[in-house]
C-alpha cells in the first residue's frame, strides 16, 4: 500500500501521531524510500520496550543526581579490610568484626549513609593520640552505641542508642584513644561497663 496520497485539509492531529513523529526525531531512520503511518508506527511499536527502558534509566539518573545520599547507600560498605577485636566484660569475653578508621577522610564519614550492620560488626576509629573526642550521628541512619577507649584498652565513656542523624555533639568524657561504634543495645547485652577491657592491636602500644 502506498501513502504518497495527499491528506485532506483541514488536517486532524491525534495526540498518538503527534507522540510517534516526536520519537521518531530522537530515532534515526533509513531515509532511502518513504515511510507510511502504518510502517512508521509498527517500527515504533517494535522499539517501544527499548524505549521505555531508555526513559526509566533517565528517571533514574535524575533521582540519583537529586539524591547523592542514594548513591551513597549503593557504595560498597566495607571501608577497609575487618580486623579482630574482643570486649572483655563481666559477662564474658564477647568477639567482634570491626572496620578500622585510620585517615581523617575516613574518621570523618564513618557508618554515615549506612542501612545496615551485622550484629557483631563495628567500626573502631583510631585517632593516633589520647585526646577528648567528640562524635555526632550526622547523616547516621543507624542507631549506635559509641565506646570510648583508652590507650591502655580500657573503656573510659560510654554513649547508648545514639539519636540517627542527630547532629548533637557527643563527647568522650576523658581522653580517648580510639572509639568503638557498635549497634545500640550492644553494650547492654554484653554488659558492658566503664573500666572494661578491649582487645585489639591498636591499644597497649
């Protein structure tokens, strides 16, 4: 069937038609012979799935690029290689898997962004000297329970259920050589207590 007939005037515009010839500047097509409605728009119909599949990535971007916090939450969440590290209560002697925090870059971000963490998973952050330390849970969707350690590896302050996002200053309450951030209600568990023991390569130097 040919279309090189002319078309009536005045002309009808369907909103359908107006969709299709506004795609198929965005498509390219062989334009060696004349196309008919009817051909344009079952090729069109073919690459629909395709089409919408390129629309959907689009939408996608746009929300990530509104919302770094997403990209962040799809990052890898292992900050470094997990390391040994036992907590020695009245209770027992009860294991964890910790990531270190070693440089500022990483101090600074932290579980930030996190949505999850294992029940005996944590995060040790070494600050190099004993000093007071200060915390927050900035941009921090878990809520923590924060141990403040001494260089001896004793547990000099303790911080539980800490609020999520809060930006609330958390102090150490005396000098600190490191901090221990653990899932809330971990420290009640285990029965953990000022004057504690922690075991780890960073403490007793």
């Amino acid at each position: 069937m040919r279309c090189d007939r002319p078309r009536p005037w005045p002309l009808r515009v369907e909103p359908r038609m107006v969709f299709i010839k506004l795609l198929s500047g965005l498509i390219p097509f062989k334009k060696s012979a004349p196309f008919c409605d009817q051909a344009l728009t079952a090729g069109l119909a073919s690459l629909a799935p395709g089409v919408l599949a390129f629309l959907g990535l689009c939408a996608s971007l746009v929300f990530l690029c509104a919302n770094p916090a997403a990209l962040a939450m799809d990052a890898p969440p292992l900050q470094g290689n997990l390391e040994r590290l036992e907590i020695v209560t009245a209770t027992g002697t009860h294991e964890f898997s910790v990531e270190v925090m070693r440089s500022g870059p990483q101090r600074e971000r932290g579980l930030m962004f996190r949505r999850f963490l294992p029940q005996e998973r944590g995060m040790l952050f070494d600050f190099a000297t004993e000093r007071p330390v200060m915390m927050w849970m900035k941009n921090t969707y878990l809520p923590l329970d924060m141990v403040f350690i001494g260089r001896a590896g004793k547990v000099v302050g303790l911080a539980e259920n800490t609020e999520p996002l809060s930006e609330k200053i958390i102090p150490s309450g005396a000098p600190a050589y490191g901090v221990l951030e653990v899932n809330a209600g971990t420290a009640a568990r285990i029965g953990l207590r000022i004057g504690d023991s922690v075991r780890h390569p960073l403490f007793n130097k």
